[in-house]
C-alpha cells in the first residue's frame, strides 16, 4: 500500500470515527433526555428511585457523562468501520443493521448487558429495562440509519471530487462544452 493510500484509508476511518461520534452524542442526548423526562426520570428521582443509580444532576455524573459518551461513538465507529463498505451496500437495510449490532450485541448480550445483570446482580430491575427499551431502540435507529445517510453522502462528494480531478479540473459544466 502506498503512502497516499494508507492516508485515505486512515482519512476514510477518522471521517467515519468522527460521523460516529458526533451522531452518538448527539441521538443520545436528544432521545435520552426526552426519555429521562417523560419516561425514565422515576427511577432516579421520588420515590420509585432505585439506590444503586447515579444522580444525574450530581458532580460525577455531570462531569463525566459526555465525555463517556464520545469515547463510546469514537468506539462504535471503531467497531464499524470494517463492516463500513458492507453495510453501505445493504441501503436501507444498513441502518437496521447497525441498531441491531449495537442493540443485541452491545446493551442486551454484552459484557455488564442485560444477561449479565440476571446472572450476576441481585438487583436487576426489570422495568428499568422495559423503561428504557423503546428508547435504546429509537436511539440506535437513528443513529444507524443517520450515519449511513452521511456515510453515502460523503462517498458521493468523494466520487464527484474524484471525477473532477480525471476531467483535468474542468468540471461537469465544461466538459460537456467540449464534446
């Protein structure tokens, strides 16, 4: 692989890494507080509040809750990236793809996911997992289908760019003055 190569291919994966990120953070705190608001809140506050849940108002939870949240979009990016060019050519289905990755595999079957919570925790709740469920799911949706969508439109700008630079630069507009 030749050096201008090995700089596109890591242009390629910090694009996506970021895309990554920024989507994560963003459909997680745009559907997340919506769903701390109107479904979720009760677990954490009153006097349905479960004790072993952080306050999502307290000092630790504020300081860190963005930061983890950017270390976990630039790992999904990570953890995507080699499935990128197979996921792009699914179209619609794609987006599907990445919510169910990240839904089975990360929150329901991963380490510290629900199966671990019932064989390991005496305090599973499971309504805190049922209050969170339609949310988890709109969350990775979104994100899936939202950085796919990015994705292509990324690879299209990239193929324009590309078709310029073999017209010598002149673009679409003068090229076919020429013919």
């Amino acid at each position: 692989m030749t050096t201008q190569n090995r700089r596109g291919a890591f242009r390629t994966l910090a694009g996506f890494t970021a895309r990554s990120t920024v989507l994560h953070v963003l459909s997680y705190l745009v559907i997340g507080a919506v769903s701390y608001w109107f479904v979720a809140r009760r677990f954490w506050t009153g006097s349905e509040a479960l004790p072993w849940l952080r306050d999502p108002e307290g000092e630790f939870v504020q300081r860190w809750f963005l930061p983890a949240q950017i270390v976990r979009g630039v790992l999904h990016g990570l953890a995507l990236f080699p499935l990128r060019a197979a996921l792009l050519n699914m179209r619609r289905s794609g987006g599907l793809v990445v919510a169910s990755l990240l839904l089975l595999i990360g929150w329901i079957a991963g380490i510290s996911g629900v199966i671990e919570d019932w064989v390991y925790s005496t305090t599973v709740y499971f309504q805190l997992f049922v209050a969170h469920l339609p949310e988890i799911v709109l969350q990775t949706l979104v994100y899936g289908y939202l950085l796919l969508a990015w994705e292509r439109r990324v690879e299209r700008r990239c193929a324009e760019v590309v078709a310029e630079h073999a017209d010598g630069g002149l673009g679409a507009d003068t090229s076919r003055a020429k013919r």
